[in-house]
C-alpha cells in the first residue's frame, strides 16, 4: 500500500475517448469535481491540417448525436475541421434485387446525418474540456481497482491512487474497469474482420451513402469532405478472416480491383487508397450496467455490429441519459452512488441498446444466409420496405437517433 493519500473527486470517469470525454463535458458545469483519467495524453489537441489523410476510423452521426454535441459546444470545432453531411442512403442485397433508399427531403430534413472522423470529434471535445474545471489526468493507465468505504480507490501505473463516491467507465470494449470490477458479459465473435480505409472514387458520392450487402460480409461506402471534392469515401468491408488476410496483403493496385468489383462500380473505380486497417468483429453485452457506486457506458456497456454506423450514437445517447441521472440527483441531493440512482440510468438505455443489438445481429444473420429462400425473403423484405412509408419512416427514424 502506498504512502500517499488518494486524490479525492466527486467523479471520475475512466476512458477519454469520444463518450468518455463527452460526459466530462456534460457534467463539467454542475457542481462536482470531475476527473478524466486515460493512458492516452490529454493535452490540448495540435492545430487541424484540412488537407491532411483522413484517419480511418469514422462515425455516422445522428441528428441526435449532433444535439448533444452542439449542447456541449464541440460540433462548431467539428464543422471548423472536417466533416461532411449525407442527404441520402441507399442499401441493397449484392446477391439479388432487393434495395431501400432514403432521402432526407422525404423526410422533411436537411441531412441524415455526417460521415465525422473518430479523431475530429475527439480533438474538439478535447478543445473544449481544455476550458473547463474538469481534471485532465493523461498518460495514467489503471492498474488497480478496488471497492473502499468511500466508493472506489483507483492506483495508477504511476503508483498514484484516485478515490471517489462514483466511477464511470467509458473505456472501451475492453474496459479495465470492467474487468477488474468483476462485471459479466455476454460476448461472441462473428467470425468476420471490417477492413477500413479511406478510398478515392471514379464517380462523385453526392452525399449519399451507401451499403452493399455482398456474398462476403456488409460494404460500405460512407461520404468524405475535403474541400468540395466528392470523391473521397471511407470504406468499412466485412469479410471472414482468410478474406480479409487476403485482401490485406494485395497490393493497392489490386486491392482497387476487387473492391471496385465487389461494390458493382456503383461510383465508378477505385482510384487511390489510403493505408488499410483490420478491425475483428466482436458483440459484446454487459449483464449490468451498474454496481454500487459504478456505471458503465459505451463500448465498457455494449458494442456493436457497425453495419449501421450506430455505434458511438448508442454511447452519445448514453451520455445524454447518465448526465441528465446525475444533474437531477445532485440537484436533488441523492446520493450518486446509490444503486437507486444509477439504476434510473439502466433502466433508460439497457432496453434501447438491446433492441438495436437485436436487430443488427438479425439483419447480420439474415444478409449472410446462403440457403435460396433466405435469400429471396431478404429481397422482398427491402422492397417492400421501400415502398411502405411507416416501415420506412421507422427505420430512418431510427438511423436518425429520434
């Protein structure tokens, strides 16, 4: 045991990635003294090059997401660096003739949504907790957790401890905090890698994303800004390993090739590549989100199949509903901490994050079917559902975070 006293705060969140850092800010303005710990640095982000390669991780942001964002005062800093808008959606089944498409005018909208690097959205909020009271606490992996009489004692890699009544964890799909906490999963792999890149198209994207359900796994091909040029898009392809193994070691030449291929030249050919990343493909599902004292949010609660770009929209929407729990408690003055409080937050987002989990491993399951009849039943269930307005305005509604 160390000498030194643990450092006290109100709350400390672990994790200061994109939701991580956006419930800092969210709570940065009540009365609690908030600590933000992660093993990344957290100083103020380096100046934004617009003309600089695009990081190939990137989110499909809701119009719900957005609001959050622009509550918090990072989307202004968004839109100063790098963003681009999508007014329309297409999806098809690249093994028969079913295909959906969505507009925004339809839908009474200016945008769907907007295709933002993960790395954009980070330095704004970043930019913006620089400007706060919140403690910024970088370069400090945990290494140690352990419940105390006051809520929970955190040691450092550096041998500094944290202690507070209330612990968030926002630190990803493999969250320590998690872990160390004892918290159960239910977890499966879906025995397919995302490869992600940025890519350079034949054809302008228009603003509209696009989805191929292909014989090897979902593709898409998600609109990117740079200046006025429409012809950049970012690529997530879903394919099992040996696929994937592949397709990584061709050459760029070749790797256009088949990309090209396997998106039917729906924007003409692939011109230029970016370095590809792969990414393996896991579900994986807290069986509680709360403990005494401690939550869960984000990835360390749920993560998803990214066929649908939901991912860190279900996390924007746990920060709305974590930080609208704590205002009101503290307002109140309950307890953080207690099970009755935090439950209030459970309650709210387990049954929403376990709906969309559902109906993403059904659309997986269903698109990755081989056997004929699944096949047809997939392509009358896109057609018809371009073609009934309720179904339709549901699911854009959906993808809209409304």
């Amino acid at each position: 045991m160390l000498s030194q006293e643990a450092q006290q705060a109100d709350v400390v969140i672990v994790g200061a990635g994109m939701v991580g850092s956006a419930l800092a800010l969210a709570l940065s303005e009540s009365d609690l003294q908030i600590t933000l710990v992660d093993a990344a640095p957290l100083a103020a982000p380096p100046a934004f090059n617009p003309q600089s390669r695009f990081s190939p991780r990137v989110s499909a942001l809701s119009a719900a997401s957005q609001r959050l964002l622009e509550d918090l005062g990072a989307w202004p800093r968004i839109l100063s660096r790098r963003s681009c808008p999508y007014s329309a959606m297409q999806v098809w089944d690249g093994s028969g003739s079913g295909q959906i498409e969505f507009s925004a005018a339809n839908l009474h909208t200016d945008v769907l949504g907007h295709i933002v690097e993960n790395s954009v959205v980070q330095d704004a909020l970043l930019e913006c907790l620089q400007n706060t009271s919140v403690r910024l606490r970088g370069n400090a992996p945990l290494a140690a957790l352990k419940q105390s009489e006051n809520g929970w004692q955190l040691e450092l890699a550096s041998g500094e401890r944290l202690e507070a009544p209330l612990l968030l964890a926002a630190d990803g799909g493999k969250s320590k905090v998690r872990e160390l906490a004892g918290f159960a999963v239910r977890e499966w792999d879906y025995l397919h890698q995302a490869i992600v890149t940025s890519v350079y198209c034949e054809k302008p994207h228009q603003y509209c994303a696009r989805q191929c359900f292909t014989d090897d796994g979902p593709l898409a091909f998600l609109p990117l800004g740079k200046g006025k040029d429409e012809h950049w898009c970012s690529i997530v392809w879903s394919v099992v390993p040996d696929q994937a193994a592949r397709l990584m070691a061709l050459e760029d030449e070749a790797f256009c090739q088949a990309l090209s291929r396997a998106f039917e030249y729906r924007l003409g050919r692939v011109e230029k590549i970016d370095p590809r990343l792969c990414i393996p493909l896991r579900q994986r599902h807290a069986k509680r989100y709360i403990k005494p004292a401690l939550a869960l949010l984000g990835d360390a609660a749920h993560c998803i199949h990214p066929l649908a770009g939901q991912g860190v929209n279900l996390g924007f929407l746990d920060v709305a509903a974590l930080s609208s729990t704590l205002r009101a408690a503290s307002k109140a003055g309950e307890t953080l901490g207690n099970l009755r409080v935090l439950a209030r937050y459970e309650r709210q987002r387990m049954p929403h994050n376990l709906a969309m989990m559902a109906a993403m491993e059904g659309f997986e399951r269903l698109f990755q079917a081989d056997a004929l009849p699944l096949r047809w039943l997939r392509g009358q269930m896109l057609n018809r559902a371009d073609h009934l307005p309720l179904i339709k305005n549901w699911f854009a509604q959906q993808a809209l975070g409304r």
